[in-house]
C-alpha cells in the first residue's frame, strides 16, 4: 500500500490502513537511529522546510532529525528572523518558499487552518506540525506507535485523555485516532475545559479523575495551554493540581500495568507528580524516541508518493 494524499493536515480523514501503514513504516525506521551511522540515503535530494510560527523543542527538533537521518536538506525558519516580522502574509511567505522549490513544507501555526491554506496554495507536501487548537496529527501518530508498542494493540484499550481537552490540538487527532483504531477513549478535565457535544467523536465524558482511570490501559496527561484559554477557567492552579494532577495513589485506580505518555512540555506538580513522570509507567522518553521514527516515516512516504 502507498500513501496516495499529498499533505498531512489532520487524522480525522485517515483510515485504519493509512494509520497501520504510517506506524509499520515508522517502526521499521527506529532500526536506524540505533545505529553507529544514524543516517541513509533514502531521501537524497530533497529538501524539507520547517516553518514554524510558534515555539516548538520536540516537534521541530524531530523534524529536522528525521530530514537529516534520511539525507534529505532540512531547512529552518523561524518567523522571528524571517520577513513574517515586516509584515509578510502567510500567502506571501508560501508562494516565497515554492519559489524556491522545497519538496515538502513543515508548518506550526497559532491559526487553525493555516497548514490548509498552504495546502490550497501550493503543490508542496505540507505536513501540519499542530494548527492552533485544532489538531496535531503526528503527535497523535506517535502517541499511537507508542501505544502499540508497550501494549501490542491499540483496539479494545481503555485510554484516558486528561487535561485541558478544549484548547488540545493532542487530544483532538487523538481522539480522531484512537477511536478509529478501535481504543475506548474517555476525556477527563474541568467541565469548562472539555468542548460541548464532544461526544460526537465517540468518547465517553468523565469530570472526576477518578472514576475517569478506573481500569485505564493508558493514561496520557495533557499541558494545561494556558496561552490559549479565555479568562479564568478554574479558581486557582492549586485547585486544579488537587483535582487533575497525576500523582501515585491516584495512578493506582488504573490497571496495574497501565502506561502513562504526556505529549511535552510537562509541567511538573500541576499536570503530573515528579515521580510518576519520571516512574517505570512513564513512557514519556519513547514518546519522543518515537517521533523521530514518525516523522522519518512521513517524510519517506510523501516523497516515495510523489515520485
């Protein structure tokens, strides 16, 4: 099988066979960065941009590891010492960059749609590195590579998504995924952080932490986006600490070898308790191992597709 589409922009219109392809391609990636060697020719000659207008470690870091592990040219922008500071438009900058004939184009972007609109505009691949609150899809890819890995299977596990459900671009493709590979997916946060009718992706509803990790399989905590919400959400971040923050006793109304993943940064003490981040549950570490091997896999399969 191949992936036929040009772009990546989001997973709520990706099949179960597209999804298996992306992980069992990712998974034969992981082989190379163990090497002495970290690097194959795969992708001699193509160039990958990586525009990024918001502020990114693991996302953008991984991207260009997995451009350089396959030999392709990866470039940086950032907008902070690009024309976007002069008042360049999003357009303007685009059709700049296919001027200069890149193969495929990384984009993060605070406005939901952003990688959409270059996806219109240009014959580029475009890979959407997380738009606004809307998705994040290869987080999600990963998060799922990673599932499978430590659990054999994705269909049939109880995954328990919680934090700031609302503002999560994580917890959307997540849940797209999840529930397309067949996962029981429940979403856990305050009441004003979990969008209403959200259980028109198929996810059940739980405001108490913990019923919501009665019989978990997987756990992943969410950052609190504080950038992104609208006003006061709770009455204090202690106050949300004491509900919502995974520590140890609360860990044990899950099943005893449930893992728990977080999509980075953490904010330690208020989302998740120091020693259950850094505990032998925690798969935190392989999440971002696995991102490398994601995002090789991507970039492999939309250039193969092109050509």
């Amino acid at each position: 099988m191949e992936l036929t589409r040009k772009d990546i922009l989001g997973l709520s219109d990706f099949s179960v066979d597209e999804i298996n392809l992306v992980l069992d391609t990712a998974e034969s990636f992981r082989e190379i960065s163990t090497r002495t060697i970290k690097k194959v020719p795969t992708l001699r000659g193509i160039t990958v941009i990586n525009l990024f207008y918001e502020a990114s470690t693991r996302t953008r870091t991984s991207f260009e590891i997995a451009a350089k592990r396959l030999s392709a040219d990866a470039i940086n922008i950032s907008t902070s010492t690009s024309s976007v500071t002069k008042g360049e438009t999003l357009a303007d900058t685009a059709k700049t960059l296919e001027a200069m004939s890149p193969d495929i184009i990384v984009i993060r972007h605070a406005c939901a749609g952003a990688p959409h609109i270059l996806a219109r505009l240009l014959g580029q691949s475009i890979i959407n590195a997380g738009d606004g609150s809307h998705e994040h899809p290869t987080q999600a890819l990963l998060d799922m590579l990673t599932i499978r890995q430590k659990k054999g299977t994705i269909e049939g596990l109880k995954v328990v998504l919680v934090g700031d459900i609302m503002n999560s671009r994580v917890a959307r493709s997540n849940m797209y995924g999840l529930t397309r590979m067949g996962a029981r997916v429940t979403v856990c946060g305050p009441a004003m952080l979990i969008p209403r009718g959200v259980e028109g992706m198929g996810v059940t509803v739980e405001t108490n932490m913990q019923k919501a990790l009665q019989d978990a399989d997987v756990i992943m905590m969410l950052r609190m986006q504080f950038e992104r919400q609208q006003g006061a959400v709770f009455p204090s971040v202690r106050e949300y600490a004491r509900l919502f923050c995974l520590t140890v006793p609360m860990l044990e109304e899950a099943r005893d070898d449930a893992i728990v993943m977080h999509p980075g940064p953490i904010n330690r003490g208020i989302e998740i308790a120091p020693e259950v981040a850094d505990g032998f549950r925690s798969v935190i570490l392989d999440q971002v191992t696995n991102g490398v091997a994601v995002r090789m896999a991507l970039l492999y399969l939309l250039a193969g597709g092109r050509q």
